[in-house]
DNA sequence: GCCGTTTTCGGCCCGACTGTTTTCAGTCG
C-alpha cells in the first residue's frame, strides 16, 4: 500500500502540531506546514516526483523532507512521526485543535493537569477545574468550552463547499453595503481565490464609520455567536456553522487590505519579500519606506501592484504557484472570463436524471447567452439515473433534432454521457457512438478500484476514437468523496495522443479537474471543456464556477473549447471518429 | 526545516483581539 500525497500531507501536519506543543522554534514547524500544503496542491503522484528524482524541486521541500517522503513512499511509515508521536498523547493534538486553545495551553493542560483528551478537558472545565490555571479564568474557560462545542460540530463536518460559501459570503456582504456608511466592499479570502472549498468567510467593508457596520453584522438574524467585536474586525458563527470575519478598512487604504486579506498566505509572503527589495516594508494598511518610514497608500489592489512593478494578478492565481515571478516578467495569460463561454457540452434531462425538457434546457441555455449546446443523458449502464437504451438514445434524437431545427441559429447537438463500466468496457457499442454528434465518457462506478484498474479503464475511454471528453475525470465528490486513485501522468498522455479533452465540470460538488491538474492539462496542450452538467435549469448558472476554476488552472480562452465558435467546435469534433 | 540574481547563514509577516495582566501573553489569520 502506497501513500498517497494527501495521506503524506496529513502526517507532515501532524509532526507540525507536536513540534508545536513540543516548544519547537516556529519556523521548523512552519517548514513541516509549508510542505504539507505544497504536496496536497501538486498535479502529480509523488511517487512519479520520486521517479524522476525530482522530490526537492517541490516548494517547501528541501533535502530533509524529501529524505522522509521518499521513507513513506518505501516503507509506507516514517520513523521520526512514530517516535514522535510516543512523546505527546494523540489527544493533546486533538486538543490543540480546538479553537481558542494554543500549543501553549495544550501542554499546560496535559503536563500541568493530566488532559490527555478533549473529553477530559470537558469535563475538567465543566467542574471549574481549569479556571484556577496559569493565565485562565472564568472567561477563558467559557470561551474554551465553546471550542469544543465548535470543534465537536467541525469533526462531523467538514470544509465548506465554494458553491455554499460563496452565495453565502455574497448575501452577507449586500446586507451590510446597504447602510450608508458602508462605501463598498468585497469577498475576500479563499472565497475570492475560488478555491473549490472554504474554511471561513473573510469580508471586507470600506467606510470611515465603522460601528455601525460592525453593528449590523454582530447582529444579523442568521448569527449563532459573536466570536469577536472590535472596531476594525468582527468574527460570528452562523447557525449553519460558518465562519465569517468582516473588517472594516477606511477607503484611501482598500487595495492593500484587499491584498492582504485576499492572500494566500504564500502569496502575501512572496509579495513582502519583493516589497523588501524594493525598500519596502508592506502590510494591510500601507506600504512603508523602510528608510524614512512614510507610508504609501494604495487605494486599489492595481496600485499595489504596479508599486511593486508587476503585472496585476487576478485573485484565482495568488497561490504562490509562480505567479509573482511571471507578473514580474509581464507574462501572465490573460485568463478566461464567463463572457468568453459560447457553449455547454454535457447537461441531462427528463430523458434521464435531468429535471427539464430539452427544449426547456436549450431555450434556458440561450437566454444565458450560449450559442450551442449538447444534451448528454446517460447510457444505458447508469441504471440508477435512468439511463437510456439504445432504443431510446435514438428516440432522443428525434426531439433533439426537431428542437435544433426551430431554434436555429442556436443549436441543439445529441451526446450522450457514456459509462465506463467497471470492467473497462464502453456502455454503447462504436456503431451506436458514431451516429452521436459528441460522446461524454464518465467513470461513476467502481470508483475505489485500485490505481492500475481504474487507470485502465479511464485510459481504455481516452483511447476509443469516438470519445470526445472524458466528463469529470477524477470522479471526486466535494467535501466527501476522494478522487479516484488515477495514475494522472498516464492520463495526460493517452489524452495527449488521442486528441481527446478533459473536462473541468462546473457543479459546485465536483470542481473536477480542480486547477492543478487543468494548469498542467493545458501546458500538455491538452484541450479543456468547461460544463455545467446542470441536471435542472437553474444549475446552468454553474458556469460561474467552473470558469473560476479554470483560472485558477491559469486557462485562456484558447485552451477552452467552449470559448470557440461553432464553426470552430464543428471543425474539431468531426474528424474525431466520423461524427455526423 | 527551507531558502538564495545583495545570501550557504540568518532570516522566516505582523497586527487585532481577548483575557488576564498591572504592562503582556496567547491565539488567530
């Protein structure tokens, strides 16, 4: 058994978090951190870093680390997190994990008291127990037991969707910016980096009159607890166990909060440094010259860009994945917007899983401003959502082609999504699948098979000539279901040959390909279908978030083929296995 | 523990908020 990145990941969080209640200079546990979320971000299987003796060429990654990867990837184990892990309880861990509790109070309650678990810790601070410590009192106490309530209901849930959070964060911030002290303001945080799911909600305000705004939000009927009140940030928990932090930021001083709040963190890191070269020192009010010590203000997030001499970079991309040193070279692509989408090639009807007509979905894809789209129900094999039969795949066509005929110019193409059964084969035959316009192919079954199963099966589709897109090709489900365990490097090389593209499926629970497997699809020369597969009218609007997901994956409009013109996407798709 | 086009040593972001302090430590982002 073979770790997996993320599993690897995990084990270089947890060193960080016993380093942490060990006392460790914070910059080593730092070190263990940075890696952890470098290797949960990279597009490739570490094993095949391994491979190719390339394990220090990941950020975050030096000799010392790559030393103890390269243990796990052998050994499937790592001796210095065993030995570790006998030095500190694994429920101080869990206890420092709960909010408002530190590595310092962690180890007072293990080493001080005996709390060796979060029940322990309950239970000692419901009898008052702990009130008495070092530093503690009666406040700390109440405010330590709400942790644990909050970390009670994190354990059970999970990281928060974008497609929830967004709409989310959105609604909040229209709420505030209709007092009139509120000037304007923005999402921020990893919401506004779109990342496909969400720790907290982080929102920004600009006024000069911060109170009432504050006011307003510490107020608002959907909050379970104000976390923090201040003047300048306030922090609630809503009843759906959200997180939101507002701050309120004065207007003249906008675009460096706004790009400091937005990060990443690596990106805010790397722009510092730059500002350091440069002779200044950069926070979230201003920048400072380091010599005399007067501020500049940034009253945009452009303005703090062109101070440090870069190209502006677009919020999706400040991952602190080279970004910085390509804007510094004035090279970043220009990046997808929703407004370049002309079509939408995978979505489901009454035919089978879908909840509205084609015609109904065709007229509704037109209004939002489509050119063409193709009605992909599901084979025959996908039982379970009404898949269609051969019989009636071609009674579709009939609708399909009579619905195309009226609303011309805009047209109505017949697809199917196709399923890769668990043996590898294809659901419909190839006579059948050449009469089709364009051929989804999708993994939905069998999706814990291990990785030279499925990969083969994944590669058996790629490699049929009348398969056109592989429909969300990692079969992850967000926050639940992991990925499959698919050998990516033996993906991208079959679609490479092959011609064929990969999608990048817009539904909010999908968001597959995430970007770091888009971004290196795309520098493969691998062509990029972003959908819907929206199963009912209103998830056409998902667009939105596939799109968003493609910038992340740093995606031009060239790279998407449903940016392309029909005459464009017609020229592509016939010669693939002689589509009518 | 990582990193480097001023570096192989000496940095590594730092301000807001809270609660317990009597001038500051811990936590968080």
């Amino acid at each position: 058994m073979v770790l997996s990145n993320r599993e690897i990941a995990d084990i270089f969080d947890v060193v960080g978090d016993i380093l942490q209640i060990k006392g460790e200079i914070i910059h080593r546990i730092l070190a263990y951190r940075n890696a952890a979320d470098s290797i949960r971000e990279l597009p490739r299987d570490l094993r095949a870093y391994a491979a190719d003796g390339e394990l220090d060429s990941i950020p975050g990654v030096g000799k010392i680390i790559a030393e103890k990867i390269q243990e796990m990837l052998d050994t499937g184990k790592l001796d210095f997190y065993e030995k570790l892990a006998t030095e500190v309880p694994p429920g101080v861990v869990d206890i420092l994990h709960i909010n408002g509790v530190g590595p310092k109070k962690a180890k007072m309650f293990w080493q001080d008291a005996g709390l060796v678990t979060v029940e322990m810790l309950e239970t000692a601070a419901r009898e008052g127990k702990i009130r008495d410590m070092a530093g503690m009192g009666t406040k700390s106490e109440a405010k330590i037991l709400e942790g644990i309530e909050s970390y009670k209901r994190r354990k059970s849930d999970t990281r928060t969707p974008l497609g929830v959070a967004l709409p989310a964060a959105e609604h909040i911030l229209n709420h505030l910016l209709e007092l009139p002290e509120a000037l304007f303001g923005s999402v921020a945080g990893s919401i506004r980096r779109a990342r496909p799911t969400i720790g907290d909600v982080d929102l920004l305000v600009a006024s000069s009159t911060p109170i009432p705004i504050m006011e307003r939000f510490t107020t608002m009927s959907e909050v379970a607890r104000v976390l923090g009140h201040g003047d300048k940030k306030s922090s609630v928990e809503l009843l759906n166990g959200l997180q939101v932090d507002l701050r309120v930021i004065p207007p003249e001083r906008w675009g460096t909060a706004l790009n400091y709040f937005t990060g990443s963190q690596a990106h805010n890191i790397r722009m510092r440094t730059l500002a350091l070269e440069g002779g200044l020192s950069l926070n979230e009010h201003a920048f400072t010259r380091t010599d005399d010590n007067t501020e500049i203000l940034c009253a945009t997030e452009e303005q703090v860009y062109a101070q440090l001499s870069l190209q502006y970079i677009p919020p999706e991309i400040r991952e602190d994945w080279g970004e910085v040193e390509t804007a510094a070279q004035s090279k970043l692509p220009k990046l997808i917007e929703l407004s370049d989408i002309h079509s939408d090639l995978h979505m489901h009807t009454l035919w089978s899983d879908g909840t509205a007509t084609i015609r109904d979905m065709a007229q509704a894809a037109r209004a939002r401003g489509r050119d063409f789209i193709v009605i992909t129900d599901h084979s025959r094999g996908a039982t379970i959502a009404n898949g269609l039969s051969i019989e009636r795949l071609l009674a579709q066509r009939e609708e399909i082609r009579t619905a195309d005929a009226e609303m011309q110019p805009f047209r109505v193409f017949h697809g199917t999504e196709m399923e890769i059964k668990a043996d590898g084969e294809l659901d419909f035959p190839d006579e059948i699948l050449v009469e089709l316009d364009f051929v989804v192919a999708s993994l939905h079954v069998s999706l814990r098979q291990p990785r030279e199963q499925i990969t083969a099966r994944l590669l058996n589709a790629i490699r049929n000539p009348h398969v056109d897109l592989i429909g969300h090709p990692r079969g992850q489900l967000i926050p639940d279901r992991e990925p499959a365990d698919l050998d990516m490097d033996a993906v991208f090389d079959a679609a490479r040959q092959s011609g064929i593209a990969l999608e990048i499926n817009s539904s909010p629970s999908r968001l597959d390909l995430e970007a770091q497997y888009a971004r290196r699809a795309i520098e493969l020369g691998i062509p990029i279908c972003i959908d819907t597969d929206a199963h009912a009218i209103e998830e056409l609007d998902q667009m939105r978030y596939g799109v968003l997901t493609a910038r992340r994956g740093w995606a031009q409009a060239a790279n998407i083929i449903n940016t392309w013109s029909l005459a464009q996407f017609e020229a592509w798709v016939r010669p693939r296995g002689g589509h009518a």
